[in-house]
C-alpha cells in the first residue's frame, strides 16, 4: 500500500481494491486504529471505507464500567 500519504486522493480501482483489503484485514482481526498507522490515512477514512463495505464493525474493547462481578 505504498503511495497512501495523507491528503493523496484515492478512487476508482484504486479505492475499491483498498477497500477490499482493509476489510479483510479488519475481519481477520486488524483494529482500525492498526490499519490507520500501518496505511497513513486518518482513523475517519479507514472507519468510512469500511462503513463503505458494510462490514459489521466491532463494539469497542477494554474495560466496561460498571460490570457486574457475581
């Protein structure tokens, strides 16, 4: 995924192939977070393209508050 820089437009083949590999990569595990270090885009637009390709997002992880122990 060279060539991502922020800021740079990505569309048409481009964007749907890096659609598609986001979004096996976040099915397989990847956090958004992760994949928005690893590409250099924003965590919006790696959140957007996967919105795009209707993949069913992950609940937030870590501590809940207030969780019932017994």
């Amino acid at each position: 995924m060279a060539g991502l820089g922020k800021g740079r437009r990505i569309s048409g083949d481009e964007r749907t192939a890096l659609i598609a590999e986001l979004r096996d990569r976040y099915i397989a595990g990847e956090s958004i977070r992760s994949l928005s270090l690893s590409t250099g885009r924003s965590y919006g637009f790696i959140h957007r393209l996967l919105v795009e390709s209707d993949v069913d997002l992950r609940g937030r992880g870590g501590n809940t508050r207030g969780a019932k122990t017994g």
